[in-house]
C-alpha cells in the first residue's frame, strides 16, 4: 500500500485528481467507482476545474456509485443518486446515461444486487474505485464484521454512521436504517484503489487500515489485500500512524518507474 501524507485538504484534493485524470487520459472509456460524502468533494472539484479549462474529458468514461441509502425517493437531496447527479456527473461533463447508482429503492433486492454485480462485470470491472472512510473504519457502507468476501448486499447501517450522517439531514431520525453497498470483495475487484481521508476524526480507522491485522472489525484494513491501493491523507488523518515518517521518506524516494 503507498500512503500519501499531504499539508492541506486541498493537496489530498488535487493529488487524488492527478492519479485519476492520468487513468483516464490513459483510457478514455475507463469505469470509475465514486464515492458519495464529504472525503471526495475536493477531489471533485478539481477534476470539475480540468473538465472546464479543458485539459480533461470524462465524457465517455463510465461510473459505479459505492453505495445508496435504501428507501430514499431519488428525487430526495440526499439519495446518492440525486449526490451524484449533482456533484458528480454534471459538473464533471459525464454522460448520465454510463452512470449507475445501486436502487435502493428496488422491491427485488437480492435481483437488484446481482444485476449490479452483472453490470460492473459487463463494463469490464472498475479501473479505478475512490473511496472514503468511516470513523468506524467502513468502506462503502461495509460496517465492522463485514465479511471480506461480501458482495453487493443489503446493510444495516451502524449506529456510528446514523449518526455522523445527520448532518446531511434535518435530524437523526429521518437518516435511513438500509443500504444497498458493493461488499468488500466487490471493491477488492477493481485494478486501482484510491482511499482519502481527511481530519482527526478519521486518524483511529486510517491507523487500523494501514497499520492493523487484516479483519473485519476495521473494513478498510482490506486494503491491504490489495496489490495496488493507495492512502492520500492530510496530517490530521495520518496523526496516528507509527510509520508516519516511514511513508514520507518512501514517498520521497520512490523507486524508478520500470
Ligand atoms: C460514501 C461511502 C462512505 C463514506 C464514508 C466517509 O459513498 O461509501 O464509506 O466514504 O462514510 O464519509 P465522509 O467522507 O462524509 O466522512
């Protein structure tokens, strides 16, 4: 895992755009995975910026959404859907139509689960999945004890994300219980994994995923699994890596590119 620890914010911002914009003008139909919440609108609006000046086109690039909340009207401010609509696939020039988004309003859900799995299959698989990460350490909205094998499913969210979810929301009460959510080895599938986090609140889980045992109690640790995932996090959120000089010194002396 290559962990990125970077002044500001805005730095995790334009680096996290950097990694992608050179996916894409490296394959210019690539399948992307957004993530919804606050971790990736930095990254967002950077791409939004190069998609104006010019210098990117996600035109024909294709996109699965992480995650929605289940039972939410997609015309509700809140549904991922209605998120991505808004902050994703219109400010970044992306064509609707190549965009998914889990139902999560689907009265089939085990179908519905299985046609995105389908579907991510029949795009040819994510190139490049961006993901946030829970203070209980969730990717996706995998809570603890989510299985490492686990596949696009139905969740209850956890208490923990209820609750740091309500800001999006006039109170607690109205955050939904259900989420349809890629598993974790749904996530493990994609060629490129890129994880931001920014803030304090996020220093426990970052230090678990990187630093503890693989396990299901922290999800993001499943990152380890995988051969090419990278961590791009702002000081606050590395505050408690132990080999927080270990990853600045390997970022500054990287070895010649083969
Ligand atoms: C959202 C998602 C979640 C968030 C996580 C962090 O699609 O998959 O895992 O990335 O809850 O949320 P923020 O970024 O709002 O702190």
């Amino acid at each position: 895992m290559e962990v990125l620890i970077l002044p500001t914010p805005e730095e995790v911002g334009r680096v996290a755009a950097d990694r992608i914009t050179s996916v894409v003008r490296a394959k210019p139909g690539a399948v992307l995975g957004l993530a919804t919440g606050s971790s990736p609108q930095a990254i967002y609006a950077e791409l939004a910026r190069r998609v104006r000046d010019g210098s990117l086109d996600l035109a024909l690039t294709r996109a699965f959404a992480l995650d929605e909340y289940v039972g939410l009207p997609v015309d509700h401010p809140q549904s991922y859907a209605a998120v991505i609509a808004r902050d994703v696939v219109g400010p970044l020039g992306m064509d609707p139509q190549r965009v998914r988004v889990p139902d999560g309003l689907s009265e089939d859900v085990e179908r519905t689960t299985a046609e995105y799995e389908l579907a991510i299959a029949r795009a040819g698989g994510i190139d490049i999945q961006l993901l946030g990460i829970g203070a209980n350490g969730h990717i996706g909205f995998n809570e603890p004890t989510s299985s490492l094998a686990s596949r696009t499913r139905i969740k209850t969210l956890a208490p923990q994300t209820r609750a740091d979810n309500a800001r999006f929301f006039a109170s607690l009460d109205e955050v939904p219980m259900h989420c349809i959510t890629q598993g974790l080895g749904t996530i493990l599938d994609a060629r490129e994994l890129l994880l931001v986090a920014q803030g304090e609140g996020k220093a426990d889980a970052v230090a678990h995923a990187v630093e503890g045992p693989v396990s299901s109690m922290w999800p993001a640790s499943a990152l380890q699994l995988h051969p090419h995932a990278t961590v791009i996090l702002d000081e606050p959120a590395a505050s408690r890596l132990a080999l927080a000089d270990y990853y600045r010194y390997t970022a500054a002396h990287k070895p010649p590119a083969s």
